[in-house]
C-alpha cells in the first residue's frame, strides 16, 4: 500500500493551512506528524483520510492497483477525540455495526474485541453514557483490531488515563508491520515508535498568499 501526496495544500478562506506538501508513506512504515497547538496537523490526516477535499495538488492511493478517493474509507480506519459515535447504540450494537463496513481482525469475535478494550462491564452500555476515556478506547480499538492496511490517529491518548496510554502503548506493538501508521501528535510519547517525523511547518514557510 502507498499513499502519495503530489503538490498537496489546503486553503480556509484567505490562509493557507499548508502548501505545497510531496511526501509518499508506504507499508511498515509509521509516520508522526508533529507541530504546535493549530497548525494544521488534524487538517492534513483529515485530508489524507478523504474526510476533507484539498485545496489543490492531488493524492494518490495505490494497492495491487489505484484506488479511487472515493472507496479509501474501505482501506483505512481513523481515530480521534472530535470523531463523534453513534451514542444511541450500546457498545455491542455499536461494535457489530461498525463491522459491517470493514472486516474485523481475524478470528477476533465482539466479545473478545469488547475484552481486549477492556470495556466488559459496558457490553450493554449505552455509548452515551460512557465517559470521554470508555469512548476513546472504543474507538482506539476499532481503528488497531480492523483489518485496515492504513491507521490514521489523531491525538490518539486524548481522555486516556496512565492505564490507558499504557494500553494504547502496547497496541502500537501489535500492530501489524505491513500496515502504514499515521499520527499527528504534539506529544512526543504517542510516537516515540514512529520512524519518520513530518513536521508540518516545513510547509508553513512555503506559504504565501
């Protein structure tokens, strides 16, 4: 799998968020997209994942063959604090939902998945009545336990207490070595793991009206 930006830039009314950015990820590799507080980094995977259009330049996603922007969601799964969950499901329903747009990790059932988020005593809690650190895991744990060549995370410990970066931690360890890892992160412990670093203001300096 590989996913390259040719010429990539986003524009919000007359400020240009980031320009000009080529840059190719590829499988087995992780990749941390690092700067301050605003500077564009949830934009970028936002427009990575096909959830926002650029402003100009282009992506390309390619397998065995190219695949459309259009079925990339197929392909990928995404977490972050702003994502919002369906919160009239319980846990269960919402699990299972969520599996029928993507395969689960093979030979993992729901209640393994529900276990391996160690969420047991919410198996048939209403999503709206779990605390901002149940809903992160949740959705932690549907981005690493898919079958997903591509993870894209977004202040992936946001919520999380000690236990939970802990757990966070140890997921990032499993995950598979052929799947390409994205995460944009101001805090150096969410990508210690990572082997590239991009730092998106390398691409505020480019930027011109």
């Amino acid at each position: 799998m590989e996913i390259t930006l040719n010429n990539l830039s986003k524009k919000y009314h007359h400020e240009w968020i980031f320009k000009n950015l080529n840059k190719k990820f590829t499988s087995g590799n992780s990749y941390a997209i690092v700067g301050p507080n605003g500077s564009g980094k949830s934009t970028l995977v936002q427009v990575i994942s096909g959830a926002l259009l650029p402003s100009s330049g282009e992506i390309v996603y390619k397998d065995t063959n190219d695949i459309s922007p259009d079925d990339i969601y197929k392909h990928l799964s995404f977490a972050s604090p702003y994502l919002e969950l369906i919160e009239e499901f319980t846990l269960t329903e919402f699990i299972q939902f969520h599996f029928k747009f993507k395969p689960i990790q093979s030979g993992l059932t729901t209640d393994e998945l529900i276990h391996e988020m160690y969420l047991e005593k919410a198996k048939n809690k209403y999503i709206k009545n779990f605390s901002s650190g149940m809903k992160q895991r949740l959705k932690l744990g549907l981005c690493f336990f898919a079958q997903t060549p591509i993870i894209l995370l977004d202040e992936p410990t946001s919520n999380l207490d000690q236990k939970g970066m802990e757990w966070y931690k140890s997921l990032v360890k499993l995950t598979s070595p052929e799947k390409i890892v994205i995460i944009a992160s101001n805090q150096p412990a969410e990508y210690e793991h990572c082997n590239e670093i991009i730092d998106i203001n390398d691409y505020k300096s480019m930027v011109t009206n």
